[in-house]
C-alpha cells in the first residue's frame, strides 16, 4: 500500500520559516511528480507547488519568490521550504504524489500538517 507522510508543521511567527517533507513508500514503481497543495477553513483546497521528475516546478502566485519545492537525493521524498510566511499562509498542507505501481498511476495524498502563522 503507498502512503505519503508529511512532517515539519507547526507554529510560526509571521516572517518566520518551515520546512514541509514529505516522504512516500510501498510498492512504487516510480513517481511522475510531486506537490504541496494546502486547504483553509471554509476554502477549497488550492495548489502550492510542483515539481516533476526533471527540475519542472510550478508555484501559485500567492507562494513565488517565497516558497521552494525540491526533491530529495531519494527519489521518494519532497520538500517545500517556506520563508517570510504570512498568517494567510496559514492552512493544512498536503503532500500529493502520481506514482505509477503495478495498478497503472494513481495520485496518492498524505494525511496533511498543520501549519499556523501568527503571533
């Protein structure tokens, strides 16, 4: 069974720094791509960030110049380090992944971690 786990929430004062991982296992033939997607009380679940194999990322405007996804030396695990974050920021985040198994590719999501900015 493929499970993504996410680590690295918490509470942040505004301007302050986290770093979101997320690190997936099971029986996973590979992992088309990457991504951070976050959902706030009362609104839709929104993309962050996205990184491809290859280095291709994509970012919401909200998050440029700000956030960074990468993927680790493993080619199981991402990271989004986020800098001067602002309360609006504050949302549960999501690692989701397309990963390709025996069954064809399927997009998997992780539980999520909290991350509050305020102070």
């Amino acid at each position: 069974q493929v499970r993504l786990m996410e680590s690295g929430g918490g509470l942040v004062q505004p301007g302050g720094s986290l770093r979101l991982s997320c690190v997936a296992s099971g029986p996973i033939s590979s992992i088309r791509s990457m991504g951070w997607y976050r959902q706030a009380p009362g609104v839709q679940r929104e993309l962050v960030a996205r990184i491809g194999s290859g280095v291709t990322t994509n970012y919401a405007d909200s998050v440029k110049d700000r956030f960074i996804i990468s993927r680790g030396n493993a080619a199981n695990t991402a990271y989004l380090q986020m800098n001067s974050l602002k309360p609006e920021d504050t949302a549960v985040y999501y690692c989701a992944a397309d990963i390709i198994t025996a069954r064809g590719l399927n997009t998997y999501w992780g539980q999520g971690a909290q991350v509050t900015v305020s102070s």
